[in-house]
C-alpha cells in the first residue's frame, strides 16, 4: 500500500490500516527513525508491576479515578485494545 506526503509534512494512515491496528481519532501514536525506517505505534503506557505477597501483579494503567463509575465492559475493550495484535 503506498502512502504520500502532503506539502504540510502530514502522512494519512489508510482506513483498512487503521481498522486493523485498531486506530482512531485521537489514538496516541509515536513515530521513531530506526536503520532508515520510520516506525510508527500506538504511545500507551506500560502496565505497572505490583508486589502482592509472593506474587508479581500487572496492573493496567488506567486514566479512571475512584469517584467516577466503572464500566466494566468499557474497561476491559480498553484494556484489550491497549496493545497492538
């Protein structure tokens, strides 16, 4: 699939792209220069590790505060989107 540069410096993404790497309007992204490539993915923060007893936890990192009402379904295609397939 080839891609162009506009005179402003913008690349647009095509659509069947962007629906399999499961980008929308407003997805971070972050772009870095590698061996003469341009690579190009999603800017999500890595999950913290918690010490729970013997155990090591991934907890996601979330932009939910206590005082707002959880939606778990909403949570969790956000948690599964998080990272690219």
């Amino acid at each position: 699939m080839s891609i162009t540069i506009d005179k402003a410096g913008r690349v647009v993404i095509p659509a069947e792209l962007r629906r399999k790497a499961g980008l929308s309007a407003g997805t971070p992204l972050a772009a870095t220069y590698e061996d003469g490539a341009i690579h190009i993915r999603r800017d999500v923060p890595a999950p913290k590790l918690e010490q729970r007893g013997s155990r090591r936890i991934a907890k996601p990192s979330s932009k939910t505060t206590d005082s707002e009402p959880l939606d778990l379904a909403a949570y969790i295609e956000e948690e599964r989107n998080r990272w690219p397939t």
